[in-house]
C-alpha cells in the first residue's frame, strides 16, 4: 500500500503495531514520572546540572521520554521510508523490556548514589541498544532508498551508537581510580549531551521531518539542496566530536565541532519547515500541528540559550537549555507526532482492511482535537512554569511545574490508550 502524495512511501513491510506503540506509551509514563520527581523534589533537580535529582529528571527526559518515541519510530519507519524491513523484529519486544528497565534502573541509581542500580541500568542499557542496533543498522545497509531522509536517519543511528558507547563509559569508569587517556570527564558530558540532542534526536527529528510534514500535513516540499545541507551539518559534527574526545580535544574544540550540527537544527531546520507549514494546501485547524509549531518556535531559543549558556557560564543557563531542548524543542514535537501518528497507525492496521465492507471512521475521529489541545496546552504550560522556576529559584514554582508535567503525561497517555483501544470490526457499525 502506497500513500497518497509520496510514492517513495510504503506500508507492506510495516512492523506490527504492537512494536512501535509499546515504545510510544513509554513517553507518557517518562513525563508523569518527571513531573512526581519534581513534586517531590521541588527546584533542587533544577538548581544545577550536577545534582542526583537533576540526573535522573535529565534522562527521564532524553531516555524515557525522547529515546523510547524515536526508537519506535525508527522500527516503523526503517520499513516504511526507506524500504528494508527490519529483520527479527520480535526482538523489538526484548529491546523494549531491557530498555524500560535500564532506564528505570539508571533513575533510581541517580536518586540513590553510587551503586548496583547503576551497573544494572547501565547494562541493560547495553543490551538493549545491541540488540536495537544490529538488526536496524542491517535493515539501513539493505535499503534501496537514496534519499536525504535516508543519510539522515542512517547519521542518527550511528549518533546513538556514539552516545550509547560514551554513557556506558560514564557508568564503567564511575569511581574507578584509573582513567584512560584522553578522558576529560567534563569535555566528554558536553560530547556526549551535545551529539545526544543535536545528533541523534536532532538528526531523526529533522530526517523523519521531510517525509512526515508533507504527509500529513501537506506542508510544501523542502528543496533537495536545503535538506543536504541541513544532513551535512549534522553529519560533519558527528564526524569531528567523536575524534576530538578520542584525542583529547579541549571544551571549546569540542563545542566548536557541535556547532554546525546545532546551527542546522535549531535555527537552519525551523527557518525552512515553518514557511512550508504555513504555506500548507490544507488550513484546518490540527492541533497536533500546534505542538509541531511549538517545537519548531523552541528551537532557536534552544539554540540561543546555548550560546548564553558559553558565553556566561551559569548553572541557571545549562538548566534552561536542558529543559527548552528536551521538554519544548524534542518534547513538543514528538507529542505532536503521536497525536497524529498513531491514529493513523491504528486507522491501517485495525479499520483500512474494512473500507468498502463497512463503515469505517475516519482517522481524525480516532483522538479528537479537543483532547489533543489539552494535553499540549498542559505541556507547554509544564515548560513555562519549569523555565521560571529554573531562572527565579522558585520551589513552589518547581512544584507547580511537576504537577502540570503530571498533569501532561496523564492526558497523553489517555490519548494514546483510548486510540490503541479502538478495534475493528467492533469499532465499526454496518
């Protein structure tokens, strides 16, 4: 089955449901989990980068909340775009359990200190991303498309492996009294967060974005030369970073060499896809689409907040950076995304087989806009109160920012459970 408006877009090799879904509502229990954190901790995690709290509020953000949507992402998506199917794509259900509890380990081990969580988060981890990288790193190699979508996901990929191997030298070398040369432990968390955000999140993000936006949105095309160029960026960082901590690059090669990879996600990316979507055939009004605008508006002041955060060294600023790139730039964008595509996921697999013998609603009836508004309105009301309470110090602000991000994580969560309990044919009436 070909969709409409993309010809280079096939669902015949799509994995079952099942796998990308159990990933998604991994998100939802990342950001509710979040915000009891912050509930129970007030400001403390967002005093400073170096705290226990802030640690585990930090990856259930890059790991529970923007690492789970992006690994099922790229299952459904290797298929889909790029034409090679996964292969033993019931390992994704392994994948999926040790990554859930290395990620839940590695938290607690946060929480608690030095310690057996944190060897067994770490791992699991490990495990988790063997067995997610080979079988996906075979389906990439074999896949006939040649595209910008394609380089982009494949430099992704190959930027979690990076940033995969660079966490579990963090857990292998906690406490140890020997050190290999050329480790600079804070060069190497800059190295490691940096290609984390800009890298992997930021290169899926913006590959998956110039196949998604026009699909379902039918936001105008990107032009070729612009989508190379943004891929470019973002794989000449992840060229440069890596060689630079092997040798003992110092801070400012190394942020230097992350530069072109942030410049072209943060400022070059929103520049292009927030004309396109503006300038989209269809005006009605989608609220997922309103997430996906938020995110888009983040990201340069992601990007400018990283520059404050160089140019005037501050805890407050490396805070507002970390929550502006995790909670609004990535965060926004992949609630968007599951607001709009798991609906159509469940739409092809449980009522499309039905059209013509029944009739079949459409896909927006599966999560109405109502419902998705909610959940976005709370996100972002999360982010501003988490963004004042980061620059005021404020722990009653810190508090009230925990319960919106519960708040958020309860509406997805009941956005995405009540579009996976649709069924069919019982979904369906005569």
């Amino acid at each position: 089955m070909s969709l409409p408006g993309d010809a280079s877009l096939s669902l015949d090799q799509a994995p079952p449901l099942s796998i990308p879904a159990s990933f998604f509502l991994l998100a939802p229990v990342a950001i509710a989990a979040a915000g009891v954190l912050l509930l129970v901790l007030g400001v403390d995690p967002l005093e400073s980068g170096g705290r226990p709290g802030s640690g585990a509020l930090t990856h259930l953000g890059t790991l529970g909340l923007l690492g789970s949507v992006m690994l099922g992402a790229l299952y459904q998506m290797i298929p889909v775009v790029l034409g090679g199917a996964v292969p033993a794509i019931r390992v994704a259900h392994a994948v999926h359990a040790a990554w859930t509890l290395g990620v839940t380990a590695l938290v607690a081990g946060f929480l608690t200190g030095p310690g057996g969580l944190w060897g067994i988060g770490g791992s699991l981890l490990g495990a988790a991303l063997v067995l997610f990288l080979v079988p996906v790193g075979l389906a990439m190699a074999r896949a006939s498309a040649q595209t910008a979508t394609r380089v982009g996901m494949g430099f992704a990929v190959v930027g979690l492996l990076v940033v995969g191997l660079l966490g579990l030298s963090f857990v292998a070398l906690r406490g140890a009294g020997w050190l290999p040369p050329g480790y600079h432990p804070t060069t190497w968390r800059i190295g490691h967060l940096g290609l984390g955000l800009a890298v992997w999140v930021g290169g899926l993000l913006t590959a998956v974005s110039w196949q998604v936006l026009p699909m379902f949105y039918l936001s105008t095309e990107i032009r070729p030369a612009a989508r190379t160029a943004v891929t470019a960026a973002v794989g000449l960082s992840l060229l440069g970073v890596p060689i630079a901590l092997g040798l003992g690059g110092s801070i400012e090669l190394v942020l230097a060499l992350l530069a072109p990879a942030g410049v072209a996600i943060w400022a070059a990316h929103p520049a292009l896809m927030i004309p396109a979507l503006r300038a989209r055939r269809r005006k009605r009004q989608d609220e997922s689409l309103t997430a996906w605008f938020g995110a888009l508006v983040c990201a340069p002041a992601t990007g400018l907040c990283a520059v404050a955060a160089i140019a005037w060294p501050s805890p407050r600023w490396d805070v507002a950076f970390v929550l502006l790139a995790v909670l609004g730039w990535g965060g926004l964008a992949l609630h968007g995304m599951l607001c709009r595509v798991l609906p159509f996921l469940v739409w092809f697999h449980r009522l499309s087989p039905w059209i013509g013998k029944v009739k079949v609603p459409p896909m927006r009836k599966l999560l109405p806009q109502d419902r998705i508004r909610r959940g976005v309105l709370a996100h972002g009301v999360a982010l501003g109160l988490l963004l004042l309470a980061a620059g005021t110090g404020s722990d009653f602000l810190a508090r009230i920012g925990g319960l919106a991000l519960l708040v958020t994580g309860v509406l997805l969560g009941a956005n995405l459970v009540s579009v996976l309990r649709v069924r069919a044919p019982e979904s369906v009436s005569p």
